[in-house]
C-alpha cells in the first residue's frame, strides 16, 4: 500500500497546482474587461444563435468555476460571475460552454460516447475500489480463485471511470477550440483578450489532463497487484 499513497499524493500535488494555477489565471483575466461590455451570457446566446442554436437556454448558477453544459435539459450553466462579468475570462468560460452545446448539436462523437458512459461511470466509480480491495483481501494477488475475480471486477469498473477521464480530454480540447475560434472569427475579443481568454482555457483543459493522468496511473497500480502480485 506504500507505493499506492505514494502515488496518491503525488496526484493530489498535482492537481492542486493545476487548479490553483487555474484560479489565479481566471482572477488575473477577469481584470481585462471586454471593450466591447459584453456579458458572459451575452456572449454565451450570441455564439449560441451564430451556431445556430436556438434551443439551448443561458443560465446563472451559484458557486464559482460551476459552469457546465447540461445535454439532457439544453441548457449553458455560467457561474454568476461568469454569468453577470464582462471580461476576458468570463467571455472564455461562455464560449467554452456553448462550445460543448455546439458540440452536442452536431453529435460530435467524443461527447456522445462520453455522455454514454455517464451512466455507467456514476454507478460503478464509487464501487470499484472497494471491489479491488476486497478481491486482493480474500487472495487476489497469490492467483485464488474468488478474490481474483472479484478484483478483476473492481479492475473493470475501474478502467470505464479511467475511459471516462481520457474521452474527456479531446471534449474539452475541442469545446475550447471552437469558443476561440469564434471569439477571433467574430472579433468579439481585441488581441489582449484573445491572449487572456485563451491563457484561460489552457489552464482549464490541464486540470483535466492531470485528472486524466492520475486515473492510468492508479488503473495501471492496480492492475499490477492484482496481475502482479502485491510487492508491498
């Protein structure tokens, strides 16, 4: 179990240097405010109706770095700051979202296999350790029979919670790269936004990036104690 919380914190540094990294680009960005005063919801239902789409709502939601697209009501949810905001920031987090929006539009494939697996993941996610555990606690690792299929089990759960993570990376590249594609397109940002806005989103994308890197790499510990042997 050593090497697994070694493990473990060496994830957990990780992200937190990703998402602090990600708060203090979005609190920098959110001082470059937008020559054109538009708000983030104003920006969200302009790229919104240039794409299109004219059955998808603009939402404020509570909390902060909450905004999220919800395929199963059509609706953009933007943090209030985001939301109410007229800056750099705010234009980058609501051209991302209506990113996914324009993305669920045109059934781009990543995000219909990633909302397939929703379903999946929310059930097995939470199990899956425990499973692997319990499996490596009645023998799994010295080849007996009960314990290593239970193991093999948690180990299954465990590899669509990673798939999950990795399908996640090229909807969030993507969502990013059409909100700044039409940020320049439509000149809704001079070049200093641009640069800001799109500082933004990379620092976002990487939160996912570790995320998705923790989950190989805690799938691949696993699967060694149980194929493996435990060495610890």
């Amino acid at each position: 179990m050593t090497g697994y919380y070694i493990l473990l914190g060496a994830i957990s540094i990780f992200s937190w240097l990703a998402s602090s990294q990600l708060k203090r680009k979005f609190k920098k960005y959110s001082q470059i405010q937008l020559r054109n005063g538009m708000s983030g919801a104003e920006i969200a239902e302009k790229m919104l109706k240039d794409n299109g789409i004219f059955d998808v709502e603009v939402i404020s939601t509570r909390g902060q770095l909450t905004d999220h697209y919800n395929p199963q009501n059509k609706t953009v949810n933007l943090s209030e700051v985001v939301y109410n905001e007229r800056n750099a920031a705010a234009a980058a987090v609501a051209a991302h979202e209506c990113g996914h929006a324009v993305q669920h539009a045109t059934a781009y494939s990543y995000l219909t296999i990633r909302s397939k697996l929703v379903p999946i993941v929310s059930v097995t996610s939470n199990m899956s350790q425990y499973l692997v555990f319990g499996g490596l606690a009645l023998g799994a690792a010295a080849g007996l029979g009960l314990g290593w299929w239970v193991a093999v089990a948690g180990l299954g759960m465990m590899a669509f919670a990673t798939l999950f993570s990795v399908i996640t990376l090229p909807v969030e590249y993507d969502a990013s790269n059409r909100a700044l594609a039409w940020l320049k397109a439509k000149n809704i940002v001079t070049p200093e936004e641009y640069a800001g806005s799109k500082d933004a989103l990379k620092w976002a994308a990487r939160t996912y990036l570790v995320a998705a890197i923790g989950s190989i790499a805690s799938l691949l510990y696993w699967a060694m104690q149980v194929f493996g042997g435990n060495k610890n």
